[in-house]
C-alpha cells in the first residue's frame, strides 16, 4: 500500500485572500516521513482550519511547505510580516542534544527542521511576530537554545493512549501578567492535546507561561518580543473556536501593528 500524500489544494481555504492585511508565512510539512492515512487527516484538517482563521481574522499567508523539494532561503520568511509554525512529526533529537534513539519517535525530518529553525531566528532578529503550535513550539524553543523532553514517560494528560484517539482535552493553567493570558483572556484553559514531546530546559530569553496538572510545560514567549509558543493544536477543528481566535486575532494584530 503506498503511503498517503496531503495536497496543497486539500488545505487551501475557499475564497479570496483579505485585501490589504498583514502577509504572514506559515511553515508546515504536509507529507513528513511515517505518514500515516489518519494522521494526514489531521494534517489536511488542522492545516485548513489554521489558514482559514488567518483569513477570517484578515491575514494573507504564503504557504511553504518544508517538506516540499526546492526549499529556498529560510531567511526570506523575514521579509513577511509574521511567522506561523505548525504542528507536525517530531524534531531531531541531535537539535536539542539527545543522541539516542526517542521512544515513540515519528516523522523526524532534518531537513524541515534546520529550515524552519533558521527562519524563526531570522523573523525574531528582524524583529517580526512568531507563533508556534505543538511542534512549531518545540521548534522556537530550540530556536532560542532550549531542549526537549524526548518522550513524556506518563502521557495521560496529554495525548489519548493505545485504541483511543489521539487528541484529548487537557487543562492549562496560565501566569498570570504573560503575553498568553492577555491573548486568550483566562488563567485556566481547556485545549486539544496530542503530544508526547514536551519542553524541557527553556530556551535563552524565554519562559515558561503554562503548564500542565502534572508540571509539563505546555506554552513559552518572550517577553520582549511577540514570540509565543503553545503545545496545544488551537487549530483543531474539535477545540474552542473562540480560543483560536483569540490566539490567532492576537497574532495578526501583532503582524500588522
């Protein structure tokens, strides 16, 4: 059986582009490596849902696939006005200093990883907004020097175990006075959750904003500038959809400012 393959047009959100809003790039891998026929499900669902909150909220975007053959220049993200990173297959263990094998491990694509963090640390030095979802959050902590927990040892909290489905709801809570809780408006959220990974050393310059019942870090930002990370999928369909907007409005509002 051949492995399943997610389009672009799959993804693509009905209708004309805003006129005139913020143009933002948005970095996924549509067909990273283990794909599987569910899993590239959730990859055309969230994928669509994520572009088409862009435009309700009047963002453009520039769709870059980096697991698309002829990646150009990382570093032309930065001529964008904001930088969404979405979820996807696990980052390389060697980016964050774990050189055996991850339990668990799926999708680990090098290549979309050294893109895509070369374009976070090119956006955040031209000082432009960064959002990342799930492992776009793993990426900006990386981005900034931090690391990984390669695979969360008690995972009920945060993804649905063997013969349930992957995605479940999982509370948050929020510091209060963070960029996070101004965004979504609460110090205790309910998310869809589907992770194994989670941060573990925070990276230079930024912090931990939320957190799980059981203490794993679910969010980080800096606070200085508009770099924010979430390791929960507000793009999922299934979610909140005023906590997607909230986070996203958030977002293009800062894209635009």
């Amino acid at each position: 059986m051949s492995a399943p393959v997610v389009h672009r047009r799959e993804v693509e959100p009905d209708g004309a582009p805003p006129a005139g809003g913020p143009r933002i790039a948005v970095l996924v891998s549509l067909n990273f490596p283990d794909l599987t026929e569910p899993v590239a499900d959730l990859v055309r669902r969230f994928t669509r849902t994520a572009l088409s909150t862009l435009h309700a909220v009047g963002a453009r975007y520039e769709l870059v696939d980096t697991s698309a053959d002829g990646l150009g220049d990382p570093a032309a993200s930065a001529a964008y006005d904001g930088l969404l990173l979405l979820g996807g297959g696990d980052v390389d263990g060697e980016l964050y200093g774990f050189g055996g094998p991850v339990p668990n491990s799926y999708g680990v694509d090098r290549r979309a990883d050294d893109h895509s963090i070369a374009a976070i640390r090119a956006v955040a030095a031209a000082q432009r907004p960064v959002f990342g979802i799930c492992r776009g959050s793993q990426l900006i902590n990386i981005a900034f020097g931090g690391t990984l927990v390669p695979d969360l040892e008690d995972y009920r909290l945060h993804r649905g175990g063997p013969g349930q489905p992957l995605f479940l709801d999982e509370k948050v809570s929020v510091a209060q006075d963070s960029r996070l809780a101004a965004l979504t408006g609460t110090g205790r959220l309910t998310v869809r959750s589907g992770h194994h990974q989670a941060v573990a050393a925070v990276g230079d310059g930024l912090v931990a904003v939320a957190h799980a019942d059981d203490g794993v870090i679910e969010a980080v930002e800096h606070p200085e500038r508009w770099v924010v990370g979430v390791q929960w999928h507000p793009e999922d369909p299934d979610g909140s959809a005023d906590h997607r907007l909230r986070l996203f409005d958030g977002f293009v509002a800062a894209c635009g400012a």
